[in-house]
C-alpha cells in the first residue's frame, strides 16, 4: 500500500534536490546561502538578499501561494541560472516570474503592471 505525500513533503523533497543541484548552504533554519555569478544570495520562505563584501545588501519580498520551501526551491533554481534576475524582481515586487526569468502575463498581471 502506496501512501501520498501531502504537498508540503513533496515541497521539502523538492527543496532538497534543488539545494543539491545549486550547491546551496544552509544557512539556518528555513535559509540558505547561493552563489551564483559574482553574486551572493541569502534565500529564505520571505525574502531574497543579495550580500556585499561592502556591507550593502538589498532585499525584496518574494509573494506566491505555494508553500515556504517551494518558494525557496525556485528562488534558488531561477538565481543559479540567472543571478541578474535578482533585479528584474525588485523593480517588479509581488509579481510572478516563469523559470525561464519571464513575468506571468495575464488579465489580471497585466493590469497590476501598469500602476
């Protein structure tokens, strides 16, 4: 007899892989260190920084419905492939974005877009 996995366990599965794969640290509960480029980021459920050497860092709120290590997971997945998204997302705050780096579009995208 085959038990389902509920959707947060297959979410901690998949964060795992993709910790794996992105060479990522943990760096406390729920928050990991990536680097990807000359860049280094710090990912947790609620916000992506990037940390200087120079004692600057910027962060952004990252909004999605799905559960806290999915977000994790493709935060991860999308800055490893492309680190300079890091500031495609902070002039679009709370908007989705593909894997590929491309925002969602949409009726209701679309007219968030234009505030």
């Amino acid at each position: 007899m085959q038990i389902e996995s509920t959707r947060a366990q297959r979410a901690a599965k998949y964060l795992k892989r993709i910790v794996a794969l992105t060479e990522a640290k943990q760096d406390g509960p729920g928050k990991y260190r990536l680097k990807a480029g000359r860049r280094h980021f710090l990912v947790d459920s609620e916000f992506v920084r990037v940390i200087s050497h120079r004692s600057k860092s910027t962060c952004f709120s990252v909004a999605a419905d799905m559960p806290s290590a999915e977000r994790i997971a493709s935060a991860l997945l999308q800055l490893k492939n492309n680190p300079r998204l890091f500031e495609v997302w902070g002039e679009w705050r709370g908007l989705p974005f593909k894997a590929n780096g491309h925002m969602f579009r949409g009726t209701y995208w679309s007219d968030r877009n234009e505030t």
